[in-house]
C-alpha cells in the first residue's frame, strides 16, 4: 500500500533563518506531488506541484521553493523565511487529475518568530 | 477566478444531531466537486465527491449533493457520532486540472 511521510509535524524558526521541508511517498512511482500551505484562517493554497523528476510548477510568486531530486522525494525550501511563511504546509500525491483523489501527508505546523 | 466558500467554524454538535457544513463555489468550466477530512493528528483524506450537476456523493452516513444552480455542495449526516469530530474541507477541481482549490476548512466538535 501506499504511504505518505512528510516531517518535521512542527517547526518553529526565526525570521531570515533557512527551511527545508522533506516529504517521502512509498509504494508507488512516478507521482504527481504537491506542497500545500493553510494559512490562518485561509483554505489550502497550492504552492508547487510536480509530474516527474526535476520538473516543477510553482502557483503563487513567493519566498519559497521547491525541488524533487528523486521520483518520491519532495522539498520544500526557503533561503530566508519571513514572519508571512508561518502556516501548516501539507504534501500530497495522486496519481493523475482524472484520477481525481490526492493522499496527504500529516502535516508541518511552521511558526516564523 | 475558482474559488470555494464553506461556513466558519467551529460547529459543536451533540451526538445524533443533524449536521449540515455549508459550501459554495465559483468557477469556469465544470468543476468536480469533493469533501476532504482531517481527523485529529492525520492527513486530509477524501470523504466523497461529485463529478457532475445533480450527482451525489456519499460516504460514512455522510452525503453531499452537486447543485448547480445553487453552486453549491453541502455537507450532511443525519446523526453525528464523537468519532466524526474533523475538520472538514470542501474543494473543487476545474476540467483536468492538477490544481484542487480548498475552502478554508470547518472544525465540527461532537459532544456526547
């Protein structure tokens, strides 16, 4: 079966500090990834997604970003955070669009002070 | 642009009461339409959805019904249980999309 790690679950870091997110899928190949941010308050907002290897689609301009050095291997940097980057940042895989259900990792709870 | 609007929460219901989350949304095209749960500690997993105009979705008791011209899917169950306290998600996806587009979520607390 499939699973989706994603860590650390909570992460608190100063203003300007680096970030890096890391999020693993097993049991499957060649996923369609997804980084996901929740603001307070707000709905998901997709941040990256990415179909294969090295290829990545970024949503919104921002401070961050993201790469995919292996097929189930998603990261989630930034070289310098800011007090805006603090949110709950959520990886997810599917397998196509059509195929309509995306499987989300637990979570990481960021707090930029 | 697509967009999803769901109620603010928190809900706080007492078991065996009905439950209706509402969610509308806008959108170009035609949108599948879907709810998302996120039960204490775990990731978002899917509850149900809806493909087209009129379907409707149902899962764990839980139902929802694509209203076109409302623009709507809310959310019911007849009788709520302490186990179902989530948050609860809606989202669409537009045509082939890769993007889902969430609402902002809605916590819903059962109390025995």
């Amino acid at each position: 079966s499939q699973t989706i790690h994603q860590w650390p679950a909570t992460l608190v870091q100063p203003v300007g500090s680096p970030l890096s997110l890391e999020c693993t899928v097993e049991g499957t190949s060649n996923p369609n990834l997804y980084w996901y941010r929740q603001a307070a308050g707000r709905g998901l907002q997709l941040l990256f997604y990415s179909v294969g290897i090295g290829q990545i689609s970024s949503e919104v301009p921002q401070n961050l970003s993201a790469s995919r050095p292996q097929d189930r291997q998603f990261i989630l940097s930034s070289k310098k955070l800011l007090l805006s980057d603090s949110g709950f940042y959520l990886c997810a895989w599917g397998r196509d669009p059509q195929s309509e259900k995306l499987f989300f990792g637990s979570g990481t709870q960021l707090s930029v002070l | 642009g697509n967009s999803v609007t769901q109620m603010e929460g928190p809900v706080t219901l007492s078991e065996e009461a009905f439950l209706t989350i509402n969610c509308t949304y806008t959108a170009t095209g035609y949108p599948s339409l879907f709810w998302y749960v996120q039960y204490p500690g775990e990731g978002l997993q899917l509850l149900l959805k809806a493909t087209k105009a009129d379907d409707k979705g149902s899962n764990k008791g839980f139902e929802a019904t694509y209203r076109k011209e409302t623009t709507s899917f809310h959310l019911e169950k007849g009788s709520v249980q302490v186990s179902d306290s989530a948050v609860y998600f809606c989202a669409l996806r537009v045509d082939s999309s890769y993007k889902l587009i969430f609402g902002s979520g809605t916590r819903l607390l059962v109390r025995p």
